[in-house]
C-alpha cells in the first residue's frame, strides 16, 4: 500500500475505506520511526507533563493503539510490524524490563491508557495470543488488574477499568463483575437524561459525552450483548438518543463547533459516530453518519495539524501550545485514532456500503438544552454556531473561560484564546461581555446564579464583582442573534462588548467600518458585524487586533469589532445584534424592537415577542 504524506496541508479525497486506512497508517508511521529502544513508548517532544516523560511516551503509544487494534481485528492490509507493536506491550507491563511503565498510583495517567489493552483484549484476542507468550500474557494481565486497587476521578474515567475488564472476560482471564458493577453505577448517578451525561456531578457537558461516555457505552454494547444484554440496551438507547442532538454540532463542510477542554485531540469528535456505526445505531441513517465522519475527517485533512515529522502537533487547526490543557503531553493527540474505529467494518458493512449522505434538513434554530446551547443554522450568512449559556468546570482548566463561558462559539470563525488579563487586544474579547474598573484589567462571565435555556433563547444571570448583577438574553434571530444585558452596578465600569472574531492575514486588505461595527475580510470572504441597538445609551464602535495565535482555527492576528462604553454606578441596558459569515455581508433582515418599562423589557421580533422582567430581586 502505497504510504501517503501527512506532513503538509491537502485536500485528501477521504471517500473509502483504503483512504482512511492509508491516512491512518501514514500518522502511524510517522510516529513510530520516532521511537528509541530505551522505553516501551514514543517521546514526540520536550513539554513534559506533570506524571512525566516516562508516562507520556507510553501515553503517545497506546494512543496509537485505538487504530492498531481496529486495523488488525478488521484484516486490513497494511506494512505495519505488528510483532513489534506486540513487544512494546510486552516490555511495558513487564516489572523485570526495564522498560516497564510501573505500577500504578491513584489518579494515575497510566489508568487512561491502558485502557485500550482491554478494548485490543476484546477485539484481538488471537493477536495477544500470537505474539505474546503465555507468561508474557499473565504478566499483562497482572499490570491491569492493578486497576482494581486505586483510586479514580469521579467523572468518564469509570469506564477504564469497565472497558479492561470486559477485555478480560472476553480473551477468557478472570474478570471482576464487582468492579464493572461499582463502576457503571457512578456512570448512571451522572446521567441526566435524554442522552446526555455530565462529565461528573455538577460537571461540564461537552465534547467528553462524545468522545468518552457514549464512545465506550458503545463499544461495550457491541461486545456485550450477549453476556449483559439488559445494561448493553439501555446504553444503546441513551446514545440513539444523545445523537439526534449531537449531529448538529457539525457544519456542511465537516467542521464541529470547538468548544469545552481537550480540543487538541482533534477529529476525535467524530469517534462518536465511528462507534455508533460499529454498534449499528440506527437512530440516525448510516448514509447520514457515513458522511459526518467523512466530511469531518477531511476537513482536518486540510488542517496545518502536523509538523516537518509527519506528527500530530499540539493546537487545533495549526500548532498553538496556548491550546493545551496541563495534562496535554506531546503525543496527547493521538487520541483522535478512536475514530479509527471504522477500520474494524469490512467491505461489506453497511456503513462502507452506503452513499455518503449531507445533514437532514433541520430546524434553523436546535436546543440542547443539557449543555445549554442553542444551536443556530444559520442559512443566510452560510454560518454555523452555537450560543451558549456557559459552563464553569470545577477544576481550573487552562483558558476555561474562554473554551467554555463565550457567548458563542463557531465552526467557521472559531474563537479566540486569553493571552492575558491585562489589555483589550490579549483579553479575547469576541462573543463576550468585558468589564473593567478602567485600570486595564478585565473581567467577563465565569460562574452564572442562574441559567435558562429554552427552544428560542437563553437566559443567564452572572457577578462579576459582588456589587454588579447582570442579567443576559441571548436570542437567535434569521440571521445572526440578538443580545440584551440589564446591569445593575454599585461601582463606575469600562464594558467592551465583541462579536466573532475574523481572521487579517493581510492587514491592508480589511475594511473596517466604525459606523456599522463591521469588520470585513475580502481575501476569505469572511465578516463580522455587531451593531449597537442599546435604548438609552450610544456606544462607541471600533475594532480590536489580537496577536498571531490567539484564534484556534486561524494562525494569523484576528479582528473582533467591540463596542464600548463606561458605565456610571446605577442600573444600564445594554443591546446589541450581532451578525457574521461567509459570503457577501447582508444588513439583518430583522431589527428587534425595544421596548423599556419600569420593571419589564419587551423585545419584538419578526417572529416573536420577547417579555423579561428586569426588576433587580
């Protein structure tokens, strides 16, 4: 099989089965030359995670191994040395080799991945056989079994030790029901219903039900059926359910909406639908699942994702380590290589045999509501986003209020990362309400007191001082959306208000115009336009450069218009419509009408009127 390139951008004709094995091969190759003979693993880089460069390497390996079992369990044709694949494996779980990955600890990374040496136990049972010997199995076996022992994160990581030793009972080695009975009862105390999980109690809602969750609740449902029939429907159920949502999170063109933490692993955020095609979920066509795993997969082919080796980088489109998360090590990407999962289906599957279908048609305006999102389809200006009502992790993430407390998020247009907390042009202003006490240092929404989010708005309420209450509306209109912020505030604030940010990678080619706050970037045909509608105050119109890296989607600087006003110590209403795409800008095609009382404000649409109440209890 002929290797392909991966080391640069291009426009990869991903439609069959052999594509996707050759780009799968080809980043494996690409990693695997890098190995040496002094760890059973593949060091990639120098960032060294806080569980170390020992683990991380492991960590880049078996990452690699959620393609490699797939591959070998589905006959595929391919160059790779499978024995050593298999001799790796056995060095790492071998406590006499000095290449051993070592025992495990509470809270371990090592507990993340292992995890496929149960999903290969279950898949390639004969492999394992093959290559290892009997002692060399038992000393596996006994590594994983330490799995039983520590102590794990209350949240996706309950399913490790459910997926090792489903492997166990598979490949015939004693297993622990206990243990996968303990475990799935912490996983069903996160459920919150119509398909969707929390990411822990009181936890995040994103991309982790996906790639996590469902991807494992699926995989365990294909493999136990027969030995677990009753629990294996009801998580078939649960992920038919969670899909008909999930499927608006991508664009026509591939592209998902980025939003929430560990964003760096990539077309992972079709493994869902790998593992929906794998189980035979039918909730949704295979013709339709086909094609959002295609599209997506290139989409990313077109992706600066690579370096000069061939490897995955840290970043999304492009390398960007400001991305990162803190337990982010080199080859932390190659958890993409779930989605490999395909590779298992032969020929004759209905999913290779299928037409690639486009999206259903569907509603302009989708809720989802257990993320609180309102997901706009946007037909007019060609742009799909989700607005947000806002998250707040309970572990500090790196930039989480940036990849999580936005306004709004797109496919096409992404969202810009915080370089610091000081200064407008670091401070990631798009799609967010700023504040500052004129001192240079800003402030936006983090924790909400209360969120809503209903079929055509959401609704939060945020402080981000003790003395600033602020109500929020966010109301997806035909085209663009609607924002109204009620402020009530004991102490004089700068607001900087700013829509989608847009890429400039030729500063002499945008046209800004301050009098509609539109920002316009001929060469890619993209916009950005917010436009003041606030009743009783005029705010002032400009735009804001971020620096080179700040966006995730484009390398180059970005421009976000802002609009900006000081707020004196009282109560303020602050309005605006907010419009972006591709294409020709179009004025809205609907202003709403404000309409302010004592206690109430009204807003009229086209198609809506809108009545808040803006008393301050």
């Amino acid at each position: 099989m002929k290797q392909m390139n991966v080391t640069a951008r291009q426009n990869m004709n991903i439609q069959t089965k052999q594509d996707v094995m050759k780009w799968f091969e080809a980043l494996f190759s690409a990693a695997w030359v890098q190995r040496d003979t002094t760890s059973a693993g593949i060091a990639l880089g120098n960032i060294i995670p806080l569980y170390g460069a020992k683990t991380a390497a492991m960590e880049t390996f078996c990452r690699l191994l959620w393609g490699i079992f797939p591959v070998i369990a589905g006959n595929n044709q391919h160059t790779i040395n499978i024995a050593d694949v298999f001799r790796l494996i056995a060095e790492g779980t071998d406590p006499e080799n000095e290449n051993y990955w070592g025992d495990l600890t509470d809270f371990d990374q090592r507990c993340v991945e292992m995890t496929v040496l149960g999903g290969g136990l279950a898949l390639a049972n004969s492999e394992f056989n093959k290559y290892l010997s009997d002692d060399e199995t038992e000393k596996m076996v006994v590594w994983l079994n330490q799995l039983r022992a520590v102590e794990l994160p209350r949240n996706n990581w309950s399913f490790f030790p459910i997926i090792v030793e489903m492997g166990l009972c598979l490949s015939g080695h004693p297993y622990s029901q206990q243990v996968i009975d303990m475990h799935f009862a912490r996983l069903d105390s996160y459920y919150l219903g119509e398909g969707w999980y929390s990411d822990g109690h009181n936890r995040p809602r994103d991309y982790y039900n996906a790639m996590a969750l469902h991807y494992y609740g699926l995989f365990y449902s294909k493999l136990m059926a027969e030995r677990d029939p009753e629990r294996c429907k009801i998580l078939r159920e649960r992920a038919s359910a969670f899909a008909t949502d999930f499927l608006h999170m991508f664009a026509e063109d591939g592209a998902a909406i980025p939003f929430g933490r560990s964003l760096t692993y990539r077309f992972v955020q079709v493994a869902f639908w790998s593992a929906a095609a794998f189980a035979g979920i039918d909730t949704v066509q295979m013709g339709v699942i086909k094609g959002l795993v295609l599209r997506n997969l290139r989409w990313w082919a077109q992706q600066e994702m690579t370096d000069h080796r061939g490897t995955l980088t840290v970043g999304y489109s492009y390398p960007n380590p400001t991305l990162a998360e803190d337990y982010n090590a080199p080859g932390s990407p190659y958890w993409c290589c779930k989605t490999f999962l395909i590779l298992i289906l032969d020929e004759t599957h209905p999913f290779w045999k299928a037409q690639e279908e486009t999206l259903p048609d569907s509603r302009r305006i989708v809720p989802l509501v257990h993320s609180g999102q309102l997901v706009h389809h946007d037909r007019i200006n060609h742009h799909h986003y989700a607005l947000n009502a806002g998250q707040l992790p309970a572990k500090n993430y790196n930039n989480a209020e940036s990849k999580y407390c936005k306004f709004a998020y797109s496919s096409l247009l992404g969202f810009n990362l915080e370089r610091s907390r000081f200064g407008i042009e670091l401070n990631a202003c798009d799609s967010t309400l700023l504040l500052s006490e004129q001192d240079g240092y800003y402030r936006g929404r983090r924790a909400s007191t209360e969120s809503i989010t209903t079929d055509d708005h959401i609704f939060t309420r945020w402080s981000p001082w003790p003395d600033v209450d602020i109500r929020t509306w966010l109301i997806p209109l035909e085209s663009g959306h609607f924002r109204l912020h009620i402020i009530s505030t004991g102490r004089p604030l700068e607001s900087v208000e700013g829509g989608f940010p847009v890429p400039l990678p030729d500063f002499s080619q945008p046209v800004f115009d301050d009098q509609k706050c539109l920002l316009i970037n001929h060469q890619n045909h993209l916009f950005s336009n917010i436009m003041d509608l606030s009743p009783s105050c005029k705010r002032e119109s400009t735009m804001v450069i971020s620096p080179p890296g700040s966006n995730i989607i484009f390398p180059c600087s970005s421009g976000v218009p802002i609009l900006k006003y000081d707020i004196e110590p009282g109560i303020h209403i602050l309005a605006s419509l907010v419009n972006a795409g591709k294409g020709e800008f179009q004025e809205c095609r609907e202003s709403p009408e404000i309409q302010v009382g004592e206690n109430q404000v009204v807003i009229k649409t086209n198609r809506t009127v809108y009545e808040f109440n803006i008393s301050c209890k």
